[in-house]
C-alpha cells in the first residue's frame, strides 16, 4: 500500500516524544491539549457509512462520525486503520483494499479545550458490509455523501470527507 500507509503520521511521532504514555505505551491524550486521530470513512458504491456515537464515548456524544480513533501508538497508518476496522465495525480490512489517504489538518475545538490533528481516510470496499457495533456507537446509516449535511455531526466531519472525496459533496437537484 502507498500513499504514506506504511508510515507512522508524523504528528504521531513528535506527540509520542512530548506527551506521557501509559502504562501498555499508548501515548496518553487525557490532558493533552493536541490530540492526533484517525477518521476513516467507509464507501460503498455511492454510499458512506456513518455511525452515532454512544453516551460512553468521551466527546461528541449521540454526533454522527465514521470509523475514528486515537493515533496513540508508533504503528503505520495502516495497521491502526485495520485495527480500528475491526473493533468498531468487527470487519478485516482486505489487503487489497483501496484506500485514499488525505491531507492531514488541525483545528481547535474550544468547547472541550483540544486541537485534533485529523488523519482523514476513505476505504472503498467491494462488497456490502453490515456492521457489528460496538460499545462506541448506537446505529449505523448507508448515506449519500451530500446527504451528510442533515446529519448532527463531530465537528469537521465533512472538512474530513472532502480532503477524501472532494467532488460529491455537491447535492444536485432531483432530475438532474
């Protein structure tokens, strides 16, 4: 896989070298005021997957999000994108699956006091997938892409969506 899958983010590496870590070597974002994340969308066809949050989650609850995680260890992009796969949805990303990887951003959400360092990416997959939530989330929905606009999402969810799937986001009108 190309396209800096194989790299750990830099934001990673210089978090890791400031940041304290707990006790299994994850950085520990608690208290820190810069947190590097993983946001991965799910394609099929002409659908994304989205996924509400639940009340046990830590921020952004009962929001619309995708497939998110803590960059929080010193692994390649790839491996925390199979990881995060297979604990919120219970599904293996497949060796050939094709992945886009965007241009990573930063912003500050004053509200809980934190800069996230977004690591958007989009995996296409072939076939249909039904996923099994866990803990994290509460529902699932197939959606068009410009439909995202309707939906109570994390902040910056569709800044995310077009570092990877920039033109459909546009909605067109019926008939045309």
């Amino acid at each position: 896989m190309a396209n800096g899958l194989d790299d750990v983010p830099r934001a990673v590496n210089e978090l890791a070298a400031t940041l304290p870590h707990l006790p299994d070597g994850r950085i520990d974002y608690r208290q820190a005021p810069r947190a590097a994340v993983l946001t991965c969308f799910v394609k099929h066809g002409d659908k994304l997957l989205l996924l509400r949050r639940s009340d046990q989650v830590g921020t952004y609850r009962g929001q619309w999000n995708t497939v998110a995680g803590y960059l929080d260890e010193l692994k390649p992009l790839v491996n925390k994108i199979r990881e995060e796969l297979r604990e919120e949805l219970g599904v293996t990303l497949a060796e050939d699956a094709h992945v886009t990887v965007g241009i990573p951003y930063e912003f500050r959400d004053d509200a809980i006091n934190r800069t996230w360092i977004v690591h958007p990416v989009l995996v296409t997959v072939d076939q249909p997938l039904t996923p099994r939530l866990n803990w994290e989330h509460t529902e699932y929905a197939w959606i068009s892409p410009a439909d995202l606009v309707h939906f109570d999402t994390v902040p910056r969810l569709a800044e995310s969506l077009r570092r990877v799937l920039p033109a459909p986001l546009e909605r067109s009108e019926p008939g045309g």
